[in-house]
C-alpha cells in the first residue's frame, strides 16, 4: 500500500528524531509502552461504541427501558483506570527520578547557564578561569539577563553566547542551569530527549549526556509569544579534543578581550592624572 494509507497506517513511534542521549532510550520505551496502552484502549471503546450503536439500534417493536445505573460497572471502570495510571506511575518513576530529580543530577563534567528570552536563547561559560561568577537577579537586565554580579572578579571573564549556539563534548554528564528572563519557555532538546520549562525567577538543573557527534536543533517547546517559532538554536557534540580545541579559542579570545580592555583602562586612568596634575 502506498500513498497516504502508507502514512496514516505507519505508528507514530517512527516520528522520533535520532536518540542521541544515554537515557533515551529508557524514555522511548516508557512512550512505546504507554502509546500501545493507549492504542489498545482506543481499539477497545470504538469495538464496544459500535456495537452498543448496532446493537440498540431502533426497530420495530422494540421499546427502550431505563435503569438506574450498575454498581459493579462503575466500579469497574474507576479501579481499572486507577490500576492504570498508579501502575504506570510506579512502572516510569526509575526514569522520572534518574532525569528529573534535582537531588539526583550526576556531578557535571561540563556545566554551562542557558536563559530563555522573548524570543532566543543565552548561553553563558565560566571562561577562563573555569569559575562562574555569582548572579544576582537585581541585576538582571536586557544587557545581562544571566543578572552577573559586577562585584564578582570571577564573573568578569563569563563566555556569553548570544546566537543560541550550544557547544558541549560527547561522553560526558552535562548539566545545564535553565532559567528565563521573561515569559515562560521550554528547553526542548529532541535527540536528546530532554524537555524542561524554564520559570522565572528559578533555575532549574537539566542534564543529559550524549552519544553522537553532530549538530541537533534547541527548540522552545512553550508557546511563549509571537516569535515563539523563531527560538531555535542549534547544539553542537564534539569528541573531547575538538571540544577543547573551541573551549580554548573562546577562552583565548576572552583574555585578549580583557588585556585589551584594561590597557584601555590605563591609558584612560594616565591621562586623567595628567590633566588632574596639570
Ligand atoms: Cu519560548
């Protein structure tokens, strides 16, 4: 069969992107579970709502009787669900804690902060001297939306990626600090299975660890304004070496940045002694 039966027949399970993630697949199994659950229960009620509709049809001297309802079928179909439902509970809370649980996020190998904004992304590294510098939401402002704190030395040097570009090496526990610094948005990571809302005021630990080299797509998966299409970013996996090979020239490019900027900062200082003493 081919055309559009081909299309309508093939399962949706086949609508996932390349999983890319180490718990992904736990989590495609969880969905595959829950999915042919709910196609079984879908075939079940349409069989039994076609065959009430023939079965009581209207004939010819056939009256309607009422009643007032069954005890035992009601039961029914308040404890079935309810074994349904806790019983999937139970069944998905070994991935639910392993990937959500804020206790339970491994020790990062790589820790980097995305803010969510109408609409894009920011993603900050800690820079050179590998520490982040304290954030203070007072702070916060269209120019600094991760709100550093400028008494902080170690914030000085912070990496800020404006283009919504991610860059992480593969084979390594990632953990993203997520938070917005407007509306509500959703970090969606689809090869890697990872979707998180980002709320205001909160951030949020996110973390994933993945297998493939290549370039997967960020998307916002919270409809958060007019642009919300346009909130797409791109992540990049790199093996280790090449990974380090773009930390470093980031890095570099920081500290040229700096020297720079307080050799400005001298010259400024030198001639506001000089018309000061003259
Ligand atoms: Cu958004």
């Amino acid at each position: 069969m081919k055309g559009w039966f081909e299309w309508a027949y093939r399962d949706m399970l086949s609508f996932f992107p390349e999983n890319v993630s180490t718990f992904g697949a736990q989590l495609d199994g969880l969905f595959t579970f829950v999915y042919w659950i709910s196609v079984l229960i879908f075939i079940l009620t349409y069989f039994l709502l076609i065959a009430f509709i023939i079965k009581y049809r209207a004939r010819p001297n056939k009256k309607s009787y009422h009643f007032h309802g069954s005890n035992i079928v009601e039961f029914t179909w308040t404890i079935l669900p309810t074994f349904l439902f806790v019983g999937i509970g139970l069944f998905s809370e070994d991935a639910w804690t392993k990937t959500k649980y804020q206790m339970k996020v491994p020790k990062p190998d790589v820790e980097v902060d995305v803010i969510a904004y109408q609409f894009g992304w920011q993603i900050r590294y800690p820079g050179p001297d590998g520490i982040f510098g304290k954030k203070d939401r007072f702070q916060m402002s269209k120019m600094n939306l991760f709100g550093i704190d400028s008494n902080d030395v170690n914030g000085k040097d912070d990496i800020i990626i404006e283009n919504a570009q991610l860059h992480l090496p593969i084979n390594k526990n990632i953990v993203v600090n997520l938070s917005t610094a407007d509306v509500l948005h959703s970090f969606f990571l689809p090869n890697f299975r990872v979707k998180q809302d980002a709320l205001p005021g909160k951030w949020i630990k996110v973390w994933f660890n993945g297998t493939k080299a290549g370039k997967y797509e960020i998307a916002c998966a919270e409809l958060c304004g007019s642009n919300h299409y346009a909130m797409r970013g791109e992540i990049f996996m790199y093996g280790q070496q090449d990974y380090d090979k773009w930390l470093d020239g980031k890095n570099k490019k920081m500290i040229e940045l700096q020297q720079k900027q307080k050799a400005a900062e001298l010259t400024l200082s030198d001639s506001t002694t000089t018309s000061q003493g003259s």
